[in-house]
C-alpha cells in the first residue's frame, strides 16, 4: 500500500508493507479500496465486493465488511459508482 502527499514544494510517497487486514487501522481499508479499483479500472476490469474480498483475504460470510469499506470509500469520494452499471451498486 502507498499514501502520496503533495505539500507546496515537493511530493512525497510513503510505502506501507503487507499488513493483515485485522491489523489495518481506521483509514488503511479505504485507502486499500481506492488502490485496488484504481489498478481494477487500468485492468480494463470492475471492483467488486468479490475483488475486494481477495485483495483483503475475507472469506464469503464477510461479504459485509467488504460491503461497508466500499460505501465508506464512496462517502470519502476516493471512489465512485460505476455510471454505466445503472442502479447496480456492483
């Protein structure tokens, strides 16, 4: 996982190594989501909570959890609702 920071004269680019997803704090499961729609969309390819699962190992019966992180990312507006796929929230 990366965190970019713009400041007046410089970017910086923290990189973050692997970490369990119980081990992530408050802000780290949003910034994972925004990361992997981010490389899904230059795949040519649709996050989805299935996606999302793998990337954070949860198994099916935590399809919630997955659920909430990417209505949390929305709220954040890191990421959006796929336009093409109507009412769908797929």
């Amino acid at each position: 996982m990366t965190d970019f920071r713009a400041t007046h004269r410089r970017t910086i680019v923290v990189i973050f190594g692997p970490k369990n997803f119980d081990d992530m704090d408050r802000d780290d499961p949003i910034r994972a989501c925004y990361q992997h729609c981010a490389l899904r969309w230059v795949m040519g390819e649709r996050m989805t909570t299935q996606s999302l699962r793998g990337r954070f190992h949860l198994p099916e019966h935590k399809t919630a959890i997955a659920s909430q992180i990417i209505a949390a990312a929305i709220e954040a507006k890191v990421v959006k609702l796929d336009d093409k796929a109507g009412g769908s929230r797929k």
